[in-house]
C-alpha cells in the first residue's frame, strides 16, 4: 500500500521507517546531525516550512503534511487490509 506523502508523492508504506513531528526535528540535535549526514537523501516536499519528517529506506521526506494525519492514514490503510 502507498500513503500520500505530499506534492505529488506516494511512499510506500511497508518503506516507512518513522514519521516525526516538526517540533522533534527542530529541537533534537541528534536528529539534526543524522539529517546533515544523510543530506543526500533528502527530498523536500513542501514549498514552505514542512509539517514532518518521513524516514524511510532509501529516502527521507520533508512533508507539508502533518505526522497526526500521515498516523490516521497508515491506521486506516492497515484497518482496510484487515477487512479484505
């Protein structure tokens, strides 16, 4: 399954490693080092500031969309799984 990840962009979910808030990302400095290490991998999806940061395996996605929304999404997606 894919989740909406901002822009034009479809992540697949079984890829998502974490999803953390704006805040998080701000203020943590040991997530400021592993994003100035990965800077590579980086890709940025909002046009302005970002709402949350998607880790996954091989990207890492700066997301206009907030990580409370990206959460219910996922939720949803796996409680559809389990209808089927």
């Amino acid at each position: 399954m894919y989740v909406h990840a901002g822009e034009d962009m479809m992540i697949r979910s079984n890829e998502i490693i974490a999803i953390l808030e704006r805040e998080t990302v701000e203020y943590s400095q040991e997530i400021q080092k592993f994003l100035q290490h990965k800077e590579d991998l980086i890709i940025n999806l909002s046009n302005g500031d970002f709402k949350s940061l998607i880790i996954t395996e091989p990207h890492i996605y700066f997301s206009p969309i907030a990580s409370s929304t990206l959460k219910k999404r996922l939720l949803d997606m796996k409680d559809h799984e389990l209808m089927i």
